[in-house]
C-alpha cells in the first residue's frame, strides 16, 4: 500500500499572517512512496461564502450562483494536520487518485 512520504502547502511559504488556516485556500503536493506527486486545492469550509461572495461582485460563475475547481477537496481547516489526516484518509479508502491529479512533469516522466 502506498504512504504518504511528503506533503508541500503553498500556504505555508505565504508572509507571515496572510494564512488563516480555518478559513483559506491552498495548493498541496502530496508525494506518495513510490515517487509520485499528486496535487490538488485545499479549501477550508468557512472560506467557501467568501469565494461566493467574490464571484457575486466580479460576476464570475453566473454571480457566485456556482462555484467550481478541478481536484477540490473541501476540509474543516488547510492547517498541516488536517491536510495531512484527510490525505492519509484518501489513500487508506483508495481514493487519493481519484481526488487529486498527477503533477504534470509525473505524467512527462511517465510517459517517457
């Protein structure tokens, strides 16, 4: 079975105070032990309205009447534990693959 050998959020290389974990988003990389890195958006559940409210004034997604993003996973807070727990959570049930989409120079080096 594979495991979780390194996990990089983008948020954690922000300034000092502009991540609040509890209500954010971010990139994350997990790396699996057999070498391959897999990607996807990290998005705390309070920060959903404000996303709402940010394509309501831009007029984006129809207003804010829908929200979309490739390889989403929706988490109670971006702080390392967390992500780190619900990406141990995917690869136990075998759906981390599923969830998260491979980095794309993994696909060039796959396909070489």
């Amino acid at each position: 079975m594979e495991s979780l050998t390194a996990t990089w959020i983008e948020a954690e290389h922000w300034a000092p105070g502009e991540w609040t974990p509890d209500d954010d988003v971010t990139d994350v990389i997990a790396t699996l032990s057999d070498g391959s890195r897999w990607i996807g958006t990290f998005c705390a559940f309070n920060h959903v309205s404000r996303l709402r409210d940010h394509c309501a004034a831009s007029g984006e997604c129809l207003g804010g009447r829908y929200l979309w993003a490739s390889d989403l996973i929706l988490i109670e807070s971006t702080a390392r534990e967390s992500v780190e727990a619900a990406l141990r959570d995917l690869l136990r049930a075998g759906e981390l693959r599923s969830a998260l989409a491979l980095v794309a120079s993994d696909v060039s080096e796959a396909a070489g």
